[in-house]
C-alpha cells in the first residue's frame, strides 16, 4: 500500500480528533494534534505518540504495544493501530510486510517496509529525558543495549473487515518476530519464550505508568565503527557481533546510504582470520565492494598446486 499523501500537512477535516487526550509531547512544540495520541511534527518530519510504561522488567517481545500486550511490552501506546499507519503514511513512509513463516525454509522471513528511527522520551524531575529505542531494552546475554538498528514499517495485515490486525491483538513495534505488528525491528528474531533475547532495561526506565512519548521518523543513515582483533573477533561499536549481525546492519546501512562501505579496522588479526571472517560475511550476503579492510585487505583464495 501507498502511503498516504498529505493535504496541506494534515488529516483530512472529517478526521481531526475531537479530544486532546494526554498533554502535548513538550519536547515537540510545534507538533499539532491530528488524532487522540498521535501528533505530526511536519518540520522534520515526524510522528509523536502518547503512552505509558507498562513493565520495568522481564522479557518483552514488543518495545511498544496497543491495548492486549501490556503483559509483554515495555510501553503501552494510546492511539490505534489505524491511526498511527495513517500519520506514518502521512509523514511519507511506505508500509511494507511483516515477516511472515516460511514453511520450505523453516524460518520467518525478514519484515520489509520503510526504515524507521524511533525516539523515546519522559520526564525526569521535571525535565525531559530522551533515548534511543533501543536503550530501554537490554539483551539476555550480555545484560546491556543492544546495538542500534533501524525499524521497519511493516504495516501489520488487513483483516476481512478491513480493520487492522493489530488493532485486534495489540501487536505494536515488535522486537521479536510477529506476523501482525505495525513496526518491527529490522531482522528476524524468535518469539519462542525459550529464546527471547531482550528484557526490559529497568535501570533506564521510569516507573510503571510513567508517561512517555514516542517518535518516529525516517531512518538516517549511520556509520558503525568496526574492527577485527588480534583473537579474530569482529566488532561493531567495541562489541562482538556474528557475521550474522554484522552483515544485517552493514546491508541496512547500504539500503539508506547506497554505495556506503563498511571500514573494518585490521587490528593485530592473522591475515588467515582476515580471510575467514570476509568469506563468513560473503556467505551472509557482504558483497565484497561494501567493506574496506584497513591497513589490510583479505587475501584471495589460495591458489591450487600447478594453478596459475
């Protein structure tokens, strides 16, 4: 589906909210009302939306749920589903497809969509605090934020009334894989309980009830800093990261920025090590014009006795 064209920067007369519902975001001055928790800012533009924290602890599967999934997300948003598809529709963002199951494969397939940056922010002693998305979770294994990646506007599913899927399980921006969620993160991850890999970060987050506001808008390129070290370990931001990973964040980076290539710091690595992490990384889909190895390039696949 197309996204929705502005006229003249706002909903369509019919549609303006009738209610002001919570207090206008106050790190967002000139966003205006367009539906009962939902704002536009049109100079940036971006789409700020009203909820509340709904857990401080334990697994989560959504960054941000609708009303059925508070038990599992960390925020709780105010809009509907429907309006918030409209105002990203309206900002100039295309919905796409949440990942879905492959049967042959026997895994979900990536969610597609426009990328999206998304911003959390609340108050603290009175003043606005702001952080990442991704700052208000924390991964299982390491216990810390994970590394930032965009999200995608997947745009949920139609049901055969018409209404919004996740308007009827309360599926928002989801961290795991779920084939009714508005927003999802970039990338596949199981929904399994036995593998969920975030929990909420209590640290960072308000208490319960706590309001707080979302925005979203376009993704903006980012450039990683990455390395390989003396043990072969590839990097990213100073963390360990599979080619997996890796690969997956170097292939968004080229969807926003195309042509962008990856420098990969040589630091003390086997020439060997070099090798084997770049054809890990062709294997994942790096094609070979998208990083730049510095001081040191790989080496080429060895040439066979009596081979020219």
């Amino acid at each position: 589906m197309a996204a929705v064209a502005a006229r003249d920067g706002q909903f369509p007369p019919s549609s303006q909210p009738s209610e002001p519902g919570r207090s206008p975001p106050p790190h967002a001055a000139n966003a205006k009302l367009v539906k009962p928790g939902v704002w536009i800012d049109w100079a940036r533009p971006a789409v700020v939306l009203a909820g509340d924290v709904a857990l401080r602890e334990g697994a989560v599967e959504f960054l941000a749920c609708f009303g059925g999934k508070e038990h599992e997300s960390v925020f709780r948003l105010d809009a509907s589903a429907a309006d918030v598809f409209l105002a990203l529709g309206l900002v100039g963002l295309d919905p796409g497809r949440p990942s879905s199951w492959d049967a042959q494969a026997r895994r979900y397939s990536a969610p597609t969509g426009a990328l999206v940056d998304i911003e959390v922010a609340w108050r603290v002693d009175g003043r606005i605090q702001s952080r990442g998305a991704m700052d208000c979770v924390a991964t299982v294994e390491y216990g810390r934020a994970p590394l930032t990646r965009p999200w995608v506007f997947t745009g949920s599913q139609r049901l055969g009334d018409g209404k919004l899927a996740a308007d009827r399980t309360g599926a928002g921006v989801a961290l795991v894989d779920m084939p009714d969620s508005l927003l999802a993160l970039a990338g596949s991850h199981s929904a399994s309980s036995a593998e969920l890999w975030v929990v909420a970060n209590t640290p960072v987050l308000p208490e319960e009830g706590a309001e707080v506001w979302l925005t979203a808008l376009a993704a903006a390129p980012r450039e990683y800093d990455a390395s390989l070290d003396f043990r072969g370990t590839l990097r990213l931001n100073g963390r360990p990261v599979s080619p997996r990973e890796f690969s997956e964040l170097v292939s968004l980076a080229r969807r926003l920025a195309p042509g962008y290539r990856q420098t990969v710091r040589v630091e003390g690595a086997l020439r060997a090590d070099v090798e084997s992490v770049a054809n890990a990384l062709r294997r994942c889909g790096v094609v070979d014009d998208a990083l730049r190895w510095a001081p040191a390039a790989p080496l080429r696949r060895p040439v066979p006795a009596g081979g020219r």
